[in-house]
C-alpha cells in the first residue's frame, strides 16, 4: 500500500527528523534523510554549535519508529505530517511538520498476535534473525515495539514492523512490556530519575529526541513517555500541561521551568533530589554544555527560574 493524503501512516526508521519544510533539510542533514535513517552518524559529523545553533528554526522534533502520523499532504517525495503522540499548541491534532516519504510506511501486515513493550535501553538494532544483519539500527529508549506473541528464541523475540517487511527480531533484554497505565507516582518519582539518568552525557540537539541527541524538552517527553504519561512536546506547553507548583516544592521528576525578561518558556530540567548544600539539582539537556547533565543551578538558571510544574497525581 502507498502512503496517501488524509490517512495515517507509520515511522519506518528508528528516528524520523520533523522539518519546518522541505527545504529546512541541508545537504549536510543528508545521513537524517534516509531509509534507514544513520541519525548516529549524522550527529556525530556535527560540532557542539551546529547541534545547539545550527537546527533552530530548521529541526523541529523527531518521531520514533512505528509511531503514528496523519498524512496531510505529500509534495515531491515530502509528507506534511501531524504526529498524532506528540501535543502541541501548534496544531490540536498532534506537533506538525514534514518528513520524507521514504520514511513512512502503512502498518504491518504481519497477522500473528502481539504484546506492547518499549525500548528501555538506551539503544538498540532490529536484526533479520538472533543475531543477524541489521535491518533499522538506533532504535532508542522509548520507541514502542510489538512484540510477536511466541516463545522467545534464546533471548530473542520477533516484532512486527511497519509496512509489507517480515518481521525482524530484537534482544529480549533491551525492552520491556509497555505500561497500559501511568505510573503512580510512588514508584513514577524513583523511575522518572532512572529514565532521565541513562540520557545523561547524551549529546545536545536542537529538536533531537533520540538515544543520540535530544534537547531539554524532548528528554521531559522520554522520560514520561517510558512511564506511560503522555506529555506534550515543548517546555512552555509542558508547563502549560503539569499542575503548577511552588520550585520550593518540587519533588524528584517534578519540572523546573525558565524564562528571560517575560518571554515564553525556553527551558525545562528534571528536578532530582537538592544537592548537600539544600541547593535545587536537576537533570537536563543544556545547549552550553552540549550534552545532559545533572547539576544544582548556576546563577543564570536561578535568575531565570519562572516556576515548577507536576505531572504526577500525588496521593
């Protein structure tokens, strides 16, 4: 079947970067582009102010293979695009933009039953058997794999794949079964932190959301999304969504949210427990150091602190 207007369509590559348009892609984002998609590569072959800087305005979000999206236009081998799992203040429907079209593809017409996990290493590869060639490499934590419901073979289970390809086989022990539920909070706090600190050292990119490169509200959106809680994507609707709260109170895996001179909300960290000094810490992906890190505030993020949200429901 062929991608088409007005249906829904399914990521085939292990991270399809959403573009502002077409023409927002450079030659040198040519590696992003592809089936499959070497997004490692090409985040490699970019310096710390390319990924900071050099995105902005051009990159806007990445979606995760298998993940769904409307297709609401398609104009030379492009799909405009709403990504139905990621809000946005941008379009009711889900976060636009456009993708190639060889990135997309119908579901799977693999018939057998299947169970939901996700991803919960930092990354991974579906392979064409235990142990074989490479079929999409990069699969990162988060990403939603069906797994097909049969005895595992030494470590390993199939899961179906996008489109008319067979199915391909992933290790066991790099996924886990999808929550069917948010979790509580109890348990939510402890594992937002364990989620939030595989990312740490991952590199900085604007518009990332990926086990190689993500940006600070995109590392919020991974973290909840592997717990189950659906958030939006950006920080000022991430603080539009979470219950607001004094910063004083926040708790582990509550939100800091920052702002300069009134302007909208430019960043967000993953609160953590204070530092030995009482002084607020938090996990995040900061664009002047080029990576996530965990840290107690430095004097610009204290200045620039406007407010704390809670995504969790407390008892």
């Amino acid at each position: 079947m062929t991608i088409e207007e007005g249906k829904q369509a399914l990521v085939a590559v292990s991270a399809a970067t959403l573009w502002a348009s077409p023409k927002s892609a450079e030659d040198t984002d040519r590696l992003a582009l592809g089936q499959p998609a070497a997004v490692r590569d090409w985040v490699a072959g970019m310096t710390r102010e390319q990924r900071v800087d050099g995105l902005v305005d051009r990159a806007l979000t990445q979606v995760l293979l298998g993940d769904e999206v409307l297709v609401s236009d398609i104009e030379d081998g492009w799909a405009h695009v709403i990504v139905t799992d990621q809000p946005s203040s941008l379009d009711e429907r889900g976060y636009p933009g456009w993708l190639p079209v060889e990135q997309l593809e119908t579901a799977p017409t693999e018939t057998s039953e299947t169970l939901p996990h996700i991803v919960s290493s930092t990354a991974t590869s579906i392979r064409d058997e235990p142990d074989g060639e490479v079929l999409i490499p990069g699969v990162g934590l988060g990403t939603r794999l069906p797994i097909i419901d049969e005895e595992p073979y030494r470590g390993w289970a199939r899961v179906a794949l996008p489109g008319p390809r067979p199915a391909g086989w992933v290790r066991l022990h790099d996924v886990t079964g999808a929550p069917d539920k948010p979790e509580p909070a109890a348990s939510g706090r402890v594992n937002a932190l364990s989620v939030a600190s595989q990312l740490l050292d991952v590199p900085y990119v604007w518009g990332g959301l990926s086990a190689y490169g993500v940006d600070c509200s995109s590392l919020v959106y991974l973290v909840y999304r592997q717990l189950g809680i659906r958030v939006p994507r950006d920080a000022h609707d991430q603080s539009a969504a979470s219950t607001a709260i004094e910063p004083d109170d926040a708790k582990p895996g509550d939100l800091y949210f920052f702002a300069r001179n009134g302007k909208s909300i430019h960043h967000v960290g993953v609160a953590t427990e204070p530092g030995e000094d009482g002084e607020p810490m938090m996990i995040h992906a900061a664009g002047n150091y080029g990576k996530v890190v965990h840290e107690e505030f430095t004097t610009e993020r204290a200045e620039t602190l406007v407010g704390a949200g809670r995504v969790f429901d407390d008892e």
